[in-house]
C-alpha cells in the first residue's frame, strides 16, 4: 500500500493518506444553505477537521465534537436527496448527506451550511 499520496476527500478538509480514499477525492465539499460553494469561506474553520477511514466509512473528528461517521461507497438512488449546487460556476447534481451531517459541519464553521457529495455520474468539477 502506498501510503504517501495524499488525498482530499472532503474540498478545504486536510488530506490523507490512504489509498482507500483515492476513488472518493475531492467527491464532498460544504456549501451553504443555498447550495452555493464558495471558495475558502469555510477553509480556516475545516483545516481542524481530522479525517480517517474505517470500514468503508469516513471518519471524521473536530475538536469539542463527536465523531460523525458516513458511509462512503453508497448506492445514490433516493433522488429525495440530490439536488443541484453551483460550484465554481457550474450547475452539478450533488446529494445532500442530511442534517445530522449538515448540524456537524455547522458547529464546526459556525455557520449554516450542508454537506453534499458530487452525485456518481457527475464528473468531480474544477473547484
């Protein structure tokens, strides 16, 4: 395993280093209420994010909170859940990964926001 590149699984989150993570880069990102991403609006606040992965899940850890596991390899078939966010001035399907992850990442930046996953037909956009 080699285990010196690292990759971003969640954009403005640090890296890691597992190749696990290597099919899922750059496939998550926060946007706010809106659905809009918004460069560096929440990148001091995420850098404290610690991700790892167990057993198909992402791990993720900050400091005062619980631990918030996802599962990373999903069937996306609930069309409930996609929506379509503005990223980097482009239209893209993403899926919501819900309010308990989105009340995480809120504490985490202070600030209203969702966590969604590029949708799996989609292409990862240019961020």
């Amino acid at each position: 395993m080699n285990m010196s590149i690292k990759h971003e699984l969640i954009v403005g989150c640090p890296a890691i280093a597992n190749d696990d993570a290597k099919r899922f880069t750059q496939r998550w990102l926060i946007v706010g209420p809106d659905f809009v991403w918004q460069r560096d609006l929440y990148a001091d606040k995420l850098s404290g994010v610690q991700i790892s992965i167990s057993f198909g899940n992402m791990v993720l850890r900050a400091p005062g909170m619980l631990r918030l596991d996802l599962p990373m390899d999903v069937i996306e078939d609930d069309d409930s859940v996609w929506r379509d966010a503005q990223i980097g001035g482009q239209s893209v399907k993403v899926v919501d990964e819900g309010d308990l992850a989105a009340v995480w990442f809120g504490n985490v930046v202070d600030q209203p926001c969702r966590l969604v996953k590029i949708h799996p037909d989609e292409a990862t956009p240019h961020f």
